[in-house]
C-alpha cells in the first residue's frame, strides 16, 4: 500500500513509493505490456494496407481574367486547390477511367484525395490512397492531368476569344477594302478607256476628270480601312505571340512511381508501439491498484493502522498440510534458505519479547489475528519452542477452544485442557502436556465448552495466567481472531500484553483498525505485532484459505 493521508501522513508519494508499487505487482506491468503487444500483433495481421501515391502541378498566372495582356490574374492556391478537388475533376477522372460518372462515384474518388500547398510557393501537390498502389498512383496522374487540362483548355479559350474578337472587325475592314478595290479596279478600266477617246471629243476631259476623282475618294476611303487591318493583324500576331510564348497556366512537375510501402508505421514500428503503450498502461495500472489497495503489506501500514511497532517480521515458508510438525521450523533442521530466514526472524520476535519482559516486567503474551487463517497459531507454537530454545521457562496455552490448532501441531491429545481446568477451577492439577523440547509445556484447549468466550472472561482465567507468570518465565496464549469470535478481546485483559499477528496477503489496514478498536475497547495492553508471510512482492495467485470456525453447541454466544 502507498502513502494514505487518512493515516495522518504528510508526505505526498516519492519515487521510492512508485517503483515498490511497480515492484510489488510487476506481474500486472509484464501482463499489460504482453497484452499490448498482442494487440500490436493483432491489428498488424488484421489491418488493411493503403498505398498513397502523389504528384506536383505548377501553377501559373493565367490570362483568364486579365484586365489587359500585361496583367494577366496571379494564381490564388486555395481556390486553384478547390479547383483541383472538385467534382468537375473528379467527374473529367471517371471519364478518363471509363467509368461511370455519377455523385457517389466522383465523391468516393475525393474522399481519399488530398490536396495541399505552400502559401510561398505556387505549387499544388495532390495525394491519393488506396488499397491498390497501382491504381493510386494512375488516379493521382488522373487528377493532376484533367486539372492541367482543364486551365490550360481555359487559357487556349481565352486567347481563341481575344484573336476571335480581332478577326471579325479585321474581316469586316478586309471585306470593305475588297470592295473599294473592286471599284477602283473597274474605274481604272473605265480611266483607260476614257483615254482613249478622241481629243476632238468635247466631253473627253470632263469624263476623265470624274473618273480620277472617284479613284481619288475611293483610295482615300481605302487607306484607313487598311491601316485598321494592318493594325488588327498586328493585335492578332501580339496574341499569337504571347499564347506561344508565357508559360503555361498549369503545367505537371512530377508524378510519384507506384508506392511500394503501405502507409502507417512499419510493422516492428507498431509492435514496438504497442509494446511501449502496454508497459505505460501496465505501470499506470500498477499505480492505481497500488493506491486502491488497503493491503497492511508493510510495516509502515501496520503501525499506522494498529497503532503499535511492527516487533518482527516472519517471511513466508511450506507448512505441508498446515496442521502437521512441517510449520514448526523452530525444530527443523532444514537448511534452505526460506527456513533459515523463517527461524531467524522469530529469534528476533523472540528477542523483542525478552526486552519487553526486562523493560516492564511482561511476561504473558496473547497471540491473536483479525481473520481466520493468517497463521497464529504457528507463530504462537514457533515463538513459544523459540522462547524455551533460549533457556526460559515457556508454557503454551491453546486457547482457541473453538477451533484449536496448537495439539495438532505437536500431535498431542485434547482429551483434557484449559475448558475442564476453566469450568472446575480451581483444579487439583493443571493438565499440562510435555512435548519433548526442553522448558517449553502446553496446556491443550480441553473438550470444546457451550460458552468459551465466557470461561476467558472469568476471574478464574485471568487467576490461572497469574500462576503460570509465577511458575515460568513466558505465558504464550494462543487464541481465537479477535473478529471472529468475543473470545480473544475476554482473554486480552487476563495477559500483560496483545501481539496482533497480520498476514500480509489477507489483512487490510481497516481491518487492522477495527482489530485496534476492539482492543482499546477492553482495554488491552497492544505491545506490538508480527508481520507474517511478508513477500517482498505480491503473487500473481494467492489461494484464500478458509478457516471455518465450527460450533459444537446449539447456541452461539
């Protein structure tokens, strides 16, 4: 669990805090990052590939517009682009294609179509996709070829249009200059013939006169009407001339070949991708269970939760069938390393005990849980063999008279106990049982009793653990979880001190908080806890073993 402010911390999340949180559940980090590459995978071998091919017109001022022939338009690229991604294009495309032009047709065509440019430059440079390279790259040439076509068609209209407006007055003057010419040509005949009448003729003169005057007035109507066709030719030539010479309006710069790699990153690109998107996630995941997770995983939750220093911590180790001598590894004499870890660390529970009894003069200890199956019972059996290895006088009281474990441990009989010395008490004799380890007796749990929460609370309990104190050095009380039973929260005022074992896979910290609640309630003596089955790290899988409390009598107390 990371930093909870409702513990009363500060402190706001370092870097330490991250990587134990990414630490603790690598697994869900490793299982993220797989799954992003398997989904990288997935969409590699799913995806469909497209192809884009392109190609550059230039654009050139065009004389479509002009307001003379020295000022012809300047191009203006975003309309020229609208132009060139129009459905008149795409229409003129599907006719080159030999397809049928319809909307739906010419607007599939402009959907994969893009057009763009640069504002300082004057070139268009259009790009299509789709899943055929090949017909990418011959669409492409297809828009660009028809835009092409289509302004310079444009500007070759325009030119027909200014020498077609210069050719009809042209032939109006060349047709009237025929005519005079044909009057000139027939009054010189008339001249000649006007010659050659007879001096003698009277009217000689007069007839010649008339004649030369007429081609006078004719020749001068003439001239104008040639200088107009003169002039009209020249306009015609300035037209031609600069039709053949200005560059043209449109004009293809480069067509791409047939693209040969699909678009979209590579395909080690996307693995690479979802591999690094999956390790994000997964660390991210990681952060927050780390945050929703009320886990007590370390001793710093523990103390914050319970409210008592963490005295030990017991690393997690086989114990077969739970219920046999494999959990006692105080007297095994394996040497793995988990069993050397095991024992050592409750040498050092044991040490912590040894102080608190020089320190204070404690020497009756209640070893209790929250939940079922966290494993007191082991380290009460574990601590009390540690105690007796050390030199000291150890009794170990099973006082779980609901569901012992400590006879099963060390394979003794239950016959009789702390329920027959409680219901008699005082008895003549305490039914204690030797099992073999020097300094170290247990008192079984006896016959399960009707009421057992009530045989603890008695003055006859708390009587018996003051003549134990009196008669060994260590009184090691293993009971029933505080919160699954009143038994343990009876027995805690009896004792001079509570040892709250928390499994780190099972025990939350609002767990552990009502744990202390309930104690503070009595008013138990909480000296500290035992931080049991720690894991550096959390395990994929855990099993959730179940610890059934089983009534033997018909009412529950």
């Amino acid at each position: 669990m990371m930093y909870d402010p409702a513990f009363g911390g500060s402190e706001t999340p370092g870097l330490e805090d991250y990587l134990q949180a990414v630490n603790k559940r690598k697994w869900v980090v490793v299982l993220m990052t797989l799954l992003g590459l398997a989904l990288a995978v997935l969409y590699v071998n799913t995806r469909t590939d497209t192809f884009t091919a392109s190609a550059k017109v230039q654009v050139a001022p065009s004389p479509v517009g002009a307001i003379d022939n020295n000022r012809y338009k300047q191009p203006i690229l975003e309309e020229e682009r609208e132009v060139l991604n129009s459905f008149t294009t795409a229409n003129s495309v599907l006719e080159r294609q030999g397809e049928e032009v319809t909307p739906l047709a010419a607007n599939q065509l402009l959907k994969r179509l893009d057009v763009q440019f640069r504002p300082d430059s004057n070139v268009l440079e259009a790009k299509f996709t789709d899943e055929n390279a090949a017909y990418a790259r011959d669409t492409v040439q297809d828009f660009i070829e028809a835009y092409v076509d289509d302004r310079n068609g444009q500007a070759d209209a325009w030119y027909d249009g200014q020498k077609a407006g210069y050719q009809q007055p042209l032939s109006v003057a060349q047709g009237a200059v025929a005519d005079i010419q044909a009057e000139i040509d027939a009054l010189a005949l008339q001249l000649i013939d006007a010659q050659q009448i007879a001096n003698s003729d009277p009217n000689r003169a007069a007839i010649i006169s008339d004649i030369q005057n007429s081609l006078s007035l004719l020749r001068a109507e003439r001239n104008p009407l040639n200088n107009t066709i003169n002039r009209l030719q020249g306009d015609i030539a300035d037209v031609e001339r600069d039709q053949a010479t200005r560059a043209a309006p449109a004009k293809l710069l480069s067509i791409g070949g047939v693209p040969s790699r699909p678009n979209g990153l590579s395909e080690k690109l996307l693995w690479a991708a979802g591999t690094l998107a999956g390790f994000l996630a997964g660390i991210a995941l990681a952060f927050v269970l780390d945050r929703l997770d009320t886990s007590a995983r370390s001793e710093t939750d523990i103390e914050l939760a319970a409210g008592a220093s963490v005295l030990g911590s017991i690393p997690a180790f086989g114990v077969g069938n739970r219920n046999g001598a494999a959990a006692l590894v105080m007297l095994s004499a394996g040497k793995s390393t988990k069993l050397q870890r095991s024992r050592e660390s409750y040498r050092r529970v044991r040490a912590s005990l040894q102080y608190l009894a020089a320190s204070n003069g404690s020497s009756s200890f209640m070893i209790t849980s929250a939940q079922p199956g966290e494993g007191k019972s082991v380290t009460a059996a574990n601590l009390a063999i540690a105690l007796a290895q050390n030199g000291a006088s150890v009794v170990l009281i099973s006082a779980d008279m609901r569901r012992p474990t400590i006879e099963a441990l060390f394979g003794i009989r239950n016959n009789d106990g702390l329920s027959n010395t409680l219901t008699n008490y005082p008895p003549s004799s305490l039914p204690t049982v030797s099992v073999g380890v020097d300094n170290l007796t247990i008192l079984p749990a006896g016959p399960s009793p009707e009421r057992p929460g009530e045989l603890l609370s008695t003055d006859g309990f708390k009587d018996l653990i003051e003549r134990l104190e009196e008669s060994h050095d260590f009184v090691i009380v293993d009971t029933p979880p505080i919160l699954a039973a009143a038994d343990a929260s009876s027995a805690s005022t009896a004792v001079d001190g509570v040892l709250i074992l928390v499994d780190t896979n099972k025990t939350d910290t609002d767990t552990l908080l009502k744990v202390r609640s309930d104690l503070d309630r009595v008013g138990a003596n909480v000296l500290g806890a035992v931080l049991n089955r720690d894991r550096q790290e959390a395990p994929l899988f855990r099993r959730r073993e179940a610890y059934a409390y089983a009534r033997t009598a018909a009412t529950r107390e």
